[in-house]
C-alpha cells in the first residue's frame, strides 16, 4: 500500500488494517472471513511459533472493526510423525520406541496429558486467553481417524500425475521428480504397527490402497473406514484450504519465498481442489535477547509463551507484535532492554487516553491503533490504567521485599478497577528484577539492610552518615522536591570537607551494601523515615 493511499484513508495506519483492506478487496463482500494458523506440536510451541498466531489475531481483530463475521481456525498437526527424542521430557528411551508413530500415538512422559501431542497443546490452548486470543481449534489426527478427509485423499490420488507437476514446477532440474519415478500423495501408519515404515505398492482409483510395511504387514486397506491414511503435508494445506474455506493465512519467509512451500500449495489448491489460496503475507524470524540460563533449559533452549508473560505483561507482549511489522526480524528482550520496552508502551499509552500529545497526527493515530490492538480486550479500556514506570516499580518492589500489597499501599491513589492491571505489572516487574536483572542489569538489585549489619564507616564519613540520620531524615516529609533533600546531603559533605560523591557512597553502603543503587533522594524517600532510622540506627 503506497503513502498517497493510506494518507486519503488515515484509518489504515496500521498493517493488519491494511492486509483487513486487502483481503475484502481482493475476496470481496463475504458472510464469514475464515482465518487460519497452526503448527505441529512436536515439541514446546515457542514465542517464535507465537508470532504466527499472532498475526492472524491482529487481522482478525482488524477485519471485526470494519463490521466483518470472522473465523480464527488454529490447527494442531497431530497426526504428524513423531521424529525425534525432545531434550526436556522426561524418560527419553520410552520416547525412543515410538520414533515414526504418529505424535498423538506417543506417550506423554510426565504423565500429565493423555499423550505426547495434548501435552504441547494444553501447554499453549491454556496461555492463549491470558493475551486476549481465542482460536478455533481443529485437531487433525481426530479427522484423519474420522475419515474426514476421504473425498480429498481420494482426488489427490487419482490426480497424482498432475500433484507431481505441480510439486515439479517450482524445483530446479537437479530436485524434480523424473517421469518414471512413482509418487503417491497419500502416505499410511500400519495398521499393524502403527509407524510410517510403509511403501504403497498399489491404487485401486478409488478408496483401496495397498501397501506393505518394514515390520512384514502387508493388506489392502479401504480408506473410508481405515485409520492410518494421511495427506503429504504439500498436499493436506491445500486440500484443508478448501475444507475450511481459508481465506487468509500467513507463513513463515520460508514458506512464502518465491517458488516455495506456497507457491506449489497454490497450485494444488487451485487445480486439484478448485478452492484460490488464501490471501498470505510473510513474517519473519523472532529473536532471544538477554534470556537467563534459569528460564530456557527447563524448555530445550527455546523460549515458550509462558516464559514470555513472566516479564512482560500481556498487553505489552501483544504490543511488541503489534509495533513490528510481521516482515521485519526483531528480538524479544529480557535484559535491560525490557525497561524501554515498558517505557515506550507507557508513552504510547499516554498518547492513546490524550495525557502526551503526538508529533503530528499521523503519530496520534498509529499509536492509538497500536495501544488498542495490544489489549487484551479489544478497544480502549474502560478506565486509564494506573502508570507507573518499570524502574521505579523495581525500587519499590525491592524496598518492600516483592510485597506487592505493601507497593500498591504506598502508592496510596491506585483504583480498585486499575488493581488488576498493575498486579500484572509488579508480578512481570518482581520476576525480571529477582530472575533476569542479576546477571543482565546488576546495577538495578539491591535489597535494604535490614538484619542490622552494619558498613565499614569511619572518621568524618561517619559522622556524615549520622548527621544525615539525625538532621536529614527527621525533615524526609518537608523536602517538597527531590532537589532539596540532595542538597541537604551536599550541605553537610561541604561542611565536613568532604567529596559528596564519598558521603552518597556511604550512605548507599549503608542502605544496600553497594556503592550506588536508585538516585538516592528519591529512594530515601521512597524506604521512608522509620525504615532509614532503623538501618541508620545501628551506627
């Protein structure tokens, strides 16, 4: 979409409102928009998994505000092959023996779900509703074994010379499949041994299919009643296009390069199933930035949505996707990184609700579509949330222990219908300061000296530190600006002939057993008199 186009309609600022245009432009005026996504679940479904989902919710979410009856399909390919031993479940060598079953065939090893593949869909179908997602949800092993798909199966046979053609037509010379080589679309489990070990040795141009496995079976099986029959993945999107009438559907950069998975899936869809493609766009890559060691080895190395919403809270993950156009590579952050993230969405935020104003009102307009789609419910909140920046909410938290209640008391003005958002924010906000900062933003953990330890203070550094206990902090509620009370504090290093930088040093090691933490007026004011004449008193 060019700028003059989105400059005459201001309400496609943003991407998914102009892939919403796109698809009414190109499908026209329908009664129901089926949109779709899923994955196989062969092992933990990670943020990278997510941004898929993602997208198709945002144009979903955009196709609804232009008045339009929408569909969100997400598919779990569970009759897909168990390939490989994961390395985060439990009793590999279990796992080993059903290598070429079907994943819902495997057993769940942690004994929590009634297999393998339920294990890693309960995992994501549970988290969904926390970021306002609310998918269909088809599971293909189920249809397959209803024989569901017997019709498609069946055309895919009878036109295998064609599939083969297609599937041919975007390959270079050295990967096309010969004239004489035998291709069959549909591949089988044993009915016997129920692995993929199989080879067809002969097609009855209707619904028998003959086949013979490693393990010595061999039979003639009817696939209207047989269980074990299954579409090639090249084949059962496009045949599942047309069974659910997809009419939008994004993919992975590489599946949507020219000539890839795509482009041979349109083929099939158009000329074997007489169903168009969807309409698609590309996204690309999700990258890690900053993970503690702690929070990716329970998953095999990789990142789950869950891990995701211990930092960030759900509107700010959803914002994130909602910022970064789905073709553009970014990376999610769990160092010091994530305190701009908050920062960022908290201006956004106050763009939206008219507290900041904007550059210009093409900003305005962006960041408002922005803020709307990165809720969890969707349009504007009822009520502004209460705002408070992720850094002084990790002082406050550190300074009461993570007592989250004791936070939002001192705070003193939060409303009860603002409680549950902030909630979020101070459990995301605990969880990075107490897992994350340690090793990717030392500077920002400190916790009070309350066990009456003591630093190692002497001479006129002593006497600094006193003064400042019995001069300063009696008068802590009358600085009315945090500038006063810092200059209170230079007043006596001046007149003891001391460096201030020495005194503030001091007093940080005796607060926080460190030489430097939160600016010290503020965070004086923030431990408060009876907690400073504590820690102080002890000298």
């Amino acid at each position: 979409m060019t700028m003059s186009n989105e400059k005459k309609n201001p309400e496609l600022c943003h991407w998914a409102d102009q892939m919403a245009d796109r698809i009414i432009k190109e499908r026209g005026d329908l009664d129901l928009y089926t949109c779709a996504s899923g994955i196989t679940p062969s092992g933990t479904v990670h943020i990278g998994n997510f941004r898929e989902i993602m997208t198709v919710d945002l144009v979903v979410r955009a196709l609804k505000s232009r008045g339009k009856k929408t569909r969100f399909i997400y598919s779990w390919d569970d009759y897909d092959v168990f390939r490989k031993v994961p390395a985060n479940m439990p009793d590999p060598e279990i796992l080993g023996q059903y290598l070429r079953f079907p994943i819902t065939m495997v057993p769940d090893t942690t004994k929590r779900n009634e297999n393998y593949a339920r294990h890693h869909e309960v995992d994501i179908e549970q988290e969904l509703p926390r970021v306002g997602i609310h998918p269909e949800f088809l599971y293909q092993a189920n249809r397959y074994r209803d024989n569901r798909y017997v019709e498609g199966m069946k055309k895919a046979m009878q036109n295998r010379e064609l599939i083969k053609w297609c599937l041919n037509e975007y390959r270079d010379d050295e990967h096309k499949m010969k004239k004489e080589d035998v291709y069959w679309p549909v591949a089988i489990f044993c009915g016997k041994c129920n692995k993929d070990t199989t080879e067809i040795t002969g097609y009855d141009e209707e619904y028998g299919i003959s086949y013979k496995c490693e393990c010595g079976n061999c039979e003639t099986a009817d696939i209207r009643t047989f269980k074990g029959a299954k579409l090639g993945w090249r084949v059962d999107w496009p045949m599942r296009w047309n069974e659910e009438k997809v009419i939008f559907e994004p993919g992975g950069k590489d599946h949507i390069s020219p000539g890839g998975s795509y482009d041979t899936a349109k083929l099939v869809s158009k000329k074997i199933y007489n169903w168009q493609a969807p309409v698609t766009m590309k996204y690309d890559f999700v990258g890690l930035k900053g993970i503690p060691g702690k929070m990716s080895s329970s998953k095999g190395k990789v990142i789950a949505l869950p891990d995701a919403l211990n930092v960030y809270q759900p509107e700010l993950l959803r914002y994130i996707f909602a910022t970064n156009k789905p073709d553009h590579e970014f990376a999610i952050s769990f160092d010091l990184d994530v305190v701009k993230v908050y920062e960022d969405y908290d201006k956004c935020e106050r763009i939206a609700w008219g507290i900041d104003q904007a550059k210009s009102e093409d900003v305005y307009r962006i960041q408002k579509r922005i803020y709307e789609l990165a809720q969890i419910e969707e349009g504007m909140p009822k009520v502004m949330p209460y705002q408070i920046g992720f850094r002084l909410l990790t002082t406050l938290l550190q300074t009461y222990s993570g007592d989250i209640d004791a936070v939002i008391a001192k705070l003193g003005d939060v409303k009860p219908e603002q409680e549950a958002t902030l909630r979020r924010r101070c459990e995301c906000a605990w969880y990075w300061i107490t897992e994350c900062a340690p090793t990717s933003a030392p500077d920002f953990c400190f916790a009070l000296r309350t066990d009456g330890s003591k630093a190692d203070l002497s001479g006129d550094i002593l006497t600094a530190v006193k003064r400042v206990r019995d001069e300063v902090v009696p008068k802590l509620e009358t600085y009315l600006v945090d500038k006063e009370l810092q200059q209170a504090m230079y007043d006596i290093a001046t007149e003891l002939g001391l460096e201030s930088k020495a005194l503030f040093t001091a007093l940080y090691q005796a607060l926080v057993a460190k030489d430097q933490g939160p600016r010290l007026a503020g965070f004086m004011k923030i431990i408060g008199k009876d907690q400073l004449n504590k820690i102080l008193g002890v000298y």
